[in-house]
C-alpha cells in the first residue's frame, strides 16, 4: 500500500483515512446515544418520587475530583499523539501509559460515587430520576472501562510491533475516542451536576 510522506504517520495511507473517516462515523452514532440519554434525563430528572434528588446526593468535591483527572487525561492523549507525530515512541507510551492511570482512577471514583449514592437511596428501582442518572453515569463509564482495555491493547501491540503506520492508525483512533467521553464528561459535568446542585 502507497504511504504518503507528505502526511502524518496515521494519515498515511488512503486505508488509514477510510478507518478514521469510519470512526468519526461511529462516533456520530455514539452522539446520538448520548443526546438520547441527555434528552431523557432532562425528562426525568424531577421525577424524584419518595427517592432523592440532585440537590440531595451530588457533592461538588468528588465530581470536580473526577473532573479534573479525566481532562488531564484528555491533554496527556494529545502529548502521546504529539510524540507519536515527532516519532517518539517511549515518550508516546508513557503517556498513553499516564492516560490509562488517570482514566483508572476517574473509573476508580466513579465506582465510589455510585456505592455513596445507594447508600443514600439511590438506585435504579427509587425512582425516574435516580434510574436515569445510574444510567447515563453507567453508560459514560462502561466506555471509559472499554476505552481502558483498548488502550491497552495499543500498548501491547505498540511494544510487539513498534510504532508503524497500523499502530499509529489505531493508537489516533484510539484518542479520538478518548476525547470524546471527556466532552460527553463535560456536559454530565455542566448539566447534569452543576444544574442538578442548584
């Protein structure tokens, strides 16, 4: 297959694009999932029944917490596709590597805030809004736990194979994607926590 040295490594061959161009496609389908979830969130969100509301369980705290790690996360992908660009493979898996870390850790917070929560009565069973928000905060971290298993799997196929254009295709994919749950984080971060605090 003809490589282009004109364009980036990811970018390099007319494959290489058609699996991006793919994935940006995907990722309009993963938009409409999302939207759906918003959309039915600000349905439900005070149908509270006897159950608590957002007023009620969210803490600024851990979300901020959680906040923080997962846009840290969002620039240190942007730093190991940026080594990827210049060639730098050990600088691009060890940031790939902290990415991972952070995103883990995010999961890891995320986790507890769930346990809090149904400790405090919210669970899927109390009420509209407590299913929808366990949901909606479900849906975002099974793609991160997917994300955290895939970009492993780049790491492994990175130390096997070396920084090529394959690896490279997957390994910019791989952080489009990671980018994405931070903008999805975003706007469960503005709308549904920020909104729901006040």
């Amino acid at each position: 297959m003809k490589i282009d040295h004109s364009l980036p490594l990811e970018y390099s061959t007319k494959q290489n694009g058609l699996n991006i161009f793919g994935f940006w496609v995907f990722l309009a389908a993963e938009i409409m999932l999302f939207a759906t979830l918003f959309t039915s969130y600000f349905t439900l969100e005070h149908r509270v029944g006897g159950g608590p509301s957002g007023t009620e369980i969210f803490e600024i705290t851990p979300v901020l917490m959680e906040t923080l790690i997962l846009l840290t996360s969002s620039f240190t992908i942007g730093l190991g596709v940026h080594a990827m660009r210049i060639d730098n493979k050990k600088a691009m898996t060890a940031f790939f590597v902290i990415t991972l870390l952070l995103g883990l850790g995010f999961l890891g917070l995320e986790i507890d805030e769930f346990i809090t929560y149904i400790h405090e009565g919210a669970t899927l069973q109390t009420s509209a809004f407590t299913a929808i928000l366990m949901l909606t905060l479900g849906t975002h971290g099974a793609h991160v736990t997917f994300g955290l298993f895939w970009g492993s799997a780049i790491l492994m196929q990175l130390k096997k194979r070396g920084l090529t254009k394959e690896t490279a295709n997957k390994s910019f994919i791989f952080s489009l994607y990671w980018h994405f749950l931070d903008v999805v984080w975003i706007f469960i971060f503005s709308f549904i926590y920020l909104k729901g605090m006040m």
